[in-house]
C-alpha cells in the first residue's frame, strides 16, 4: 500500500473506487486505524466534542489542532491526514487564515486542511491554496455554525439552501479544494453534487452516492452510548467491552488475584 495523496483520493473517484475516512485524535488510535488500512484519517474539531467533553466544536484552538494532529501524524505511515482548522482561524483575515494554516501544516505534518463553508470563506481558501497547502471542503450541517443553526438538524432540505450548496460545491472545486465532506443533507442532494463535481465528495449522513465516508471514531467502535444518529452505523460496542475489562481489573486487585506470582518480580 502506498501513501495516500490528493491525487489518489482523485484517481479513486474517477475509478468508482469508494473512499475510507474515520477521525483520530491520538497517537495509538491513529496508528491502528492506519495499520487497518484506512484511506483517509481525519484529525476532527469533533474532539472538542469527543476528547474533551464540550458540547460544541467551537472551544478547539489552533494549538489544541496542532496537539492532536502531531499526534496523529507520528502514528500515520499510509493514511493521507487532514486536520481541520478550527472555528475563527480562518476567517479574521486572509492573512490570518494563511499564518494559521501554514503553522498547523508545518508543526503536525498533516497533508491536508480542511475549512467549513463556501463562497464566505472563499477568499481564504484561495489564499491557502496559494500556499502549496491542499484543502478538503465542508457543507451541509457546519458545527461550527452550530449557533446560527440552533440544531444540529438535517440541512438543505429547502430548495434554497440545496442550490447553494450546489453553487458553493462548484465554487470550491473551481477554486481548487481536492474534495468536499457533505455533512447531514438529503441523499439526493448528495448525489447530484457528486454527480456534477470532478472532485471527490465525502459524505457523513449524506447517504450513499457520494464518493467515501466518513464517521466520527468513538461514535462507529461505540464509545458513546448517548449519540445514536440514524446515519450512524456502530462496528463495536467499546464502551462495554472497556467497562467489563475495568471492571475486572477492579475486581482482581480487590481480591488480590492480581498480580500472581508469575506477575511478581
Ligand atoms: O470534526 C469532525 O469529526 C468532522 C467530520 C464529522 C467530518 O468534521
Ligand atoms: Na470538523
């Protein structure tokens, strides 16, 4: 297996090749995740959510970014690693947005960036693409937004919104972005973006026509036992299997069963 690039992620869509995507936020998930031959791993803003326990993606800083994706590269050999820039680093101005986007790429050693929205931050993505740095799109439901939103409900079910997702989907890959996630929008929408971009798009509640996939870690291995999405499909249940594992550990050292002797020096 060879390392991921922008290229690739291009050559798999032009071959109807579906394209793999999960987050991690460490070191051990990632090296795993990547051993397991994950397309793409994606260093979310969702650990705002995952790792430190807030209620929105918006408290993340840039140098919490940069903490989380350095330790996602050192565990990467194959996997192409986007790390998302977080809500506010992209958006005071363009040269703000390239000063932040040039550092989270040099101090992780990320191969992508990846931005929420479309013709508003347009100038930015432009900006940063100058920069030599490749940049993943965001539309849909944008949790960055999350308070102009008031919900995290399905978005683009007007014709409205739909068409300018549409125009903003264009205007992405005319810009020169290397793909786009479609976040929690109707399948159909989804498909007529995929249908009409060259880029490939990346959908998470976005349904099936649409080039790849991508969840969120602790939500698909079931880490989190409150968030159940209907687009979300569980692989493993975790969070019994680490509470049955704790639990014996607990009980061995309450019995003395642990450590043996065999476990003694
Ligand atoms: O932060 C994140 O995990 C994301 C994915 C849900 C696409 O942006
Ligand atoms: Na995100």
């Amino acid at each position: 297996r060879k390392k991921v690039t922008t290229h690739r992620l291009l050559e798999m869509k032009q071959n109807g090749e579906k394209i793999s995507m999960l987050t991690a936020y460490d070191y051990s998930m990632a090296s795993i995740i990547d051993k397991a031959g994950m397309d793409v791993i994606l260093v979310g803003d969702s650990a705002s959510n995952v790792m430190v326990g807030n209620a929105t993606t918006l408290p993340m800083t840039v140098d919490q970014m940069i903490h989380h994706g350095k330790s996602v590269t050192n565990g990467v050999e194959k996997a192409m690693v986007v790390v998302d820039m977080p809500f506010g680093s992209y958006h005071a101005s363009t040269q703000e947005a390239v000063t932040n986007a040039v550092r989270i790429m040099r101090e992780t050693g990320a191969d992508c960036l990846k931005l929420e929205g479309g013709v508003e931050i347009i100038d930015s993505v432009r900006a940063i693409l100058a920069t030599g740095i490749p940049i993943m799109g965001h539309l849909g439901l944008m949790p960055q937004s999350i308070n102009k939103y008031g919900s995290y409900a399905l978005r683009a079910k007007d014709s409205a919104e739909a068409d300018k997702l549409i125009s903003d989907a264009k205007l992405l890959e005319e810009t020169g972005c290397c793909s786009v996630v479609l976040e929690k929008i109707p399948k159909e929408l989804a498909k007529k973006v995929t249908e009409e971009l060259n880029i490939p798009t990346i959908g998470i509640g976005a349904g099936p026509f649409v080039d790849g996939q991508v969840l969120v870690m602790h939500d698909m291995l079931g880490l989190n036992k409150g968030f159940s999405p209907k687009f979300l499909r569980r692989y493993a249940n975790l969070y019994d299997v680490i509470i049955e594992a704790v639990q014996s550990y607990i009980e061995d050292v309450k019995s003395s069963d642990f450590p043996s002797a065999d476990e003694s020096y």
